[in-house]
C-alpha cells in the first residue's frame, strides 16, 4: 500500500477507534467495493469487524469525503478505491474457492499464466541442505488463488522469505501488486528468478541475495503489507523467520512528525505437521512475535519428493498484532542451527550458551536521583517489560538509612538491581536463558533512562564447558 493512502487509514482508523487498524479499514472498502450490495450484518461476517465499528468507519469515511453515504461508496468511493488502493475486481473474482479446483478466473492476465507450469517446471533442483523441497504447479497456483480471494495481492507490497517455489513468478506475473520482493540465500534460486522475472516482463520485482541469519538490509523493515514463507523444517528455522518477517511488515508510519502504529499486515506460512507437542511450540512461536492465525488450512501445500514433510504442510493465513520491542533490526543468529541437517547434528557443534550473564556499572556524579526508590523501580521494571521479559514475581528491600535493592525472578532465570546514592552507584546484575538481544535492550534502556556520568557494561555466555571470561559491550 502507498504510504500517503496508508496515511490516509491509518487517522480514520484512530478517528472511528477501530482496534483493526488501517487493514481494518481497507478490509471494509475491499468488501463494499467487492460486494456493494451487502447490509451491515454481512459487512461484518466478512470483515470481522463489530457493526458499531463498522459504522464508526463508514462515518469517518463519509467526513473524509472518501464515500459519498455509509453504506454507500457511490463513484467517487469506487474512483478513489481504484486511485488509491489499486483494486481491480469490483467483484469476487473467486466465489467458489476450492482448494482442490483450480479455477482461474477468465480476466486473469493470460499471458502471464500460460507458461508458468513450464517455467516451473525449470526450477534449480531443490537443496535438501537448506530444508528446500518444490512444491507442486498446483500449489503454486492454488496460493495465488487464496490470496487473491483475500483481496492481498491487488495494490499490496510482497515479500517472499525464500522462495525455491517460484511462487512469486506467478504471482508477479498478474500485474496487481504493487512491488514484490524476494529474499534468498541460494544463489541458483536468485539467478533463475532474476532470469525469468525478465523473461516474463514483470515489473517492480527485486531479488535480493541474503542469509536471514543475518540482520535484515534497512531497505527491507517496516516496509510490506504481505510477507510470504515456507521457512526451514525446524522450530528453530520458524522462529528466525518469523522474527524477519515481522520486521518487514510495516508496524510504524510518520503522520506529521508524529508515529502511528500499524495494526494487521498479513504473513502467508507454510509449515509442515508435527506431533502434538511439537505443533504447540509451532503454535506458540506464531504468538511469540506478534501474529494471530486467522485460518489454517491443513495439508494445503503439496511437495515433489518432501518425504521429510510426508509431501504436505499446512497453510496458515497470520495477521500482526504488535510490535514486539525485543526484537532487535540487528539480530544475528549465525550461530543458531536453523536446517534440519544442522538441528540433527548439534551435538558435533561447537559450544552453544545456555544463556547469558550481563552486569553493568553505572556512575553518577549528581545522587539526588539514587535517593528516589520508587523512580529507580519503574525504571527498573519498564526496561524488562520492554524486552519482552516475562517477570513471574518481585522482591525488592529499601536499606536504612538509604539503599535499595530489587530482583525480578524472570520466564528464563533473574535480573537485579543494587543501589548506593552515598556512593553515586548502580550495579545491574542480569541473567537470562533467552535471546541475547533482550539483555542488550535491558541494558540500552537502563542506560537511556538513568543517564549516568559515566558506565560500563559486560556480558559472559553462561553453561557447560563455557570460558569465565565476561566481554565489554557498548549498547546503542
């Protein structure tokens, strides 16, 4: 979505008090725009939005001179919808969506769907190191149709997580999105896609080589509506790459030097079943970094020669929610085992850290602030709270004449807190079995919030056959 149009929805969203967001908004429009003779009531059973919201939103949209009635786009609500949101259908171009018919509407570009089970059929062979398996010409297709059921691909900003499927040819190939992005770390997936991307003239496509251990390019995050992945067959793989993709979707937009929050971008996973146990981690990481699963679709993707996956995964239609502040732009997991070859192996790897041990000394020439417990206790507390640190219970004790000391018993282990004002200092004592970028925001932000004169910090990672060995860290 352009970004003024997102502007745009972004105040009407805040303006009706709609929770969805700016998404709840275009779903509404998408749906009168698609279905313009719907009451209120099935408005609602489509969109999922309360009817008092729904009118709230209409309302907004009639003030903004958007619609010209409630329940009415009229033509300068169906000019507008197709200037701005770049809709194309002003009807189902689905209605009777089955997974297991393959009917593509005949206004579909033609052109770009007549070779495409030849140019799949030209597809790198699949690299098993790196968890790829092909999906069938089938599959491919009947993502397409899904998502244009959804209304996302008209208009929207693309990013494909990995892509050895091709789907993103196909989906190019229509002429309704308004860029797409493929991310990549094989280099035959990257050269086949460039080459035939430009075979098929396909516009506002860009692939780009990248290992997603590595911290996403500035180019990418806080961009895209829609993020598409079929991450590797490891919990340890989804988690990466959920972590990525709800860095590229766009969370945060600038309205007149001010930040909004953007509620609602989409991610289309592919992932294979599990045993039970295992599907509740599965389910849990999706929780983890912000989505919540709108539709599942089990056995949705079919695979050539998957038999890891016994040639199926399920599909999952996520939405975001929020931004999760732990998670750092500059996280690096190059250490981190994310294949399924590498997982199976991790007993040959070289030592992994339990957790991670982090102390900080802060230093202050003016004390009056050391004196104020209960401002040192927010502090404190906001820092954690910020990381996404669960804090399970509390202690803290103020010492006579002065003094204080808190500990917060963490989800992964513990954190303190140590104060001398006669002194001029703080120590910080953390320990955590988690992520080491939650530590470096607990750290950033102690730092940010009580400003020392002067302070140093230091980390160690912590468990079996582990170095004593604490290294000094500059947070950013």
């Amino acid at each position: 979505m352009q970004l003024n149009t997102e502007r745009i929805l972004t105040l009407i969203a805040e303006k009706a008090n709609l929770l969805e967001g700016s998404e709840g908004v275009r779903s509404i429009m998408l749906t009168m725009f698609r279905f313009p003779s719907l009451k209120n009531k099935k408005v609602s059973q489509k969109t999922g939005i309360a009817i008092p919201a729904l009118a709230a939103v209409r309302g907004e949209l009639v003030k903004a001179g958007i619609i010209e009635k409630k329940n009415f786009l009229g033509e300068k609500g169906r000019t507008w919808i197709r200037e701005y949101l770049n809709l194309k259908y002003e009807y189902d171009p689905i209605p009777n969506y089955n997974s297991l018919d393959l009917t593509i509407p005949d206004d579909l570009n033609k052109d770009g769907l007549k070779n495409i089970n030849e140019v799949l059929n030209e597809r790198p062979d699949a690299d098993f190191s790196l968890d790829q398996s092909h999906a069938t010409s089938d599959t491919v297709i009947n993502r397409m149709l899904y998502l244009l059921k959804k209304g996302d691909l008209e208009g929207r900003k693309i990013l494909f997580l990995g892509d050895d499927d091709a789907t993103s040819l196909l989906i190019g190939s229509l002429g309704l999105i308004e860029e797409l992005t493929v991310i990549d770390i094989d280099p035959h997936v990257i050269d086949f896609l460039s080459v035939k991307a430009n075979n098929l003239s396909i516009k506002n496509y860009n692939v780009v080589s990248h290992d997603l251990r590595d911290p996403l390019p500035s180019n990418i995050i806080n961009k895209y509506d829609l993020v598409i992945t079929d991450p590797p067959y490891t919990n340890e793989g989804l988690r990466l790459f959920l972590k990525r993709a709800q860095q590229a979707l766009r969370t945060k937009i600038q309205i007149d030097k001010d930040q909004h929050d953007v509620i609602g971008k989409k991610c289309l996973l592919s992932f294979g079943n599990k045993p039970p146990n295992e599907l509740l981690h599965v389910q849990l990481s999706i929780l983890d970094h912000g989505f919540i699963i709108n539709e599942m679709i089990p056995y949705f993707n079919l695979y050539k020669g998957a038999s890891i996956l016994g040639q199926f995964s399920h599909l999952y239609y996520l939405q975001l929610t929020e931004q999760t502040n732990s998670i750092s732009h500059n996280l690096d997991q190059k250490l981190n085992p994310i294949y399924t070859s590498e997982v199976k192996s991790q007993k040959g790897l070289p030592f992994r850290p339990l957790g991670y041990h982090f102390i900080g000394e802060l230093r202050f020439n003016n004390q009056a602030m050391l004196f104020d417990n209960g401002r040192i206790e927010n502090f404190f507390y906001h820092s954690l709270e910020s990381a996404q640190l669960k804090i399970i219970d509390v202690f803290h004790h103020p010492y006579k004449p002065h003094g204080y000391t808190s500990v917060a018993i963490l989800q992964t282990s513990h954190a303190a807190i140590h104060t001398w004002p006669e002194h001029g200092y703080i120590s910080i004592d953390i320990f955590i079995c988690d992520e080491f970028e939650k530590g470096m925001e607990v750290i950033k932000i102690l730092k940010e919030k009580f400003n020392p004169s002067s302070s140093e910090f230091f980390y160690m990672e912590r468990g079996k056959n582990s170095d004593f060995n604490y290294q000094p860290i500059t947070p950013k």
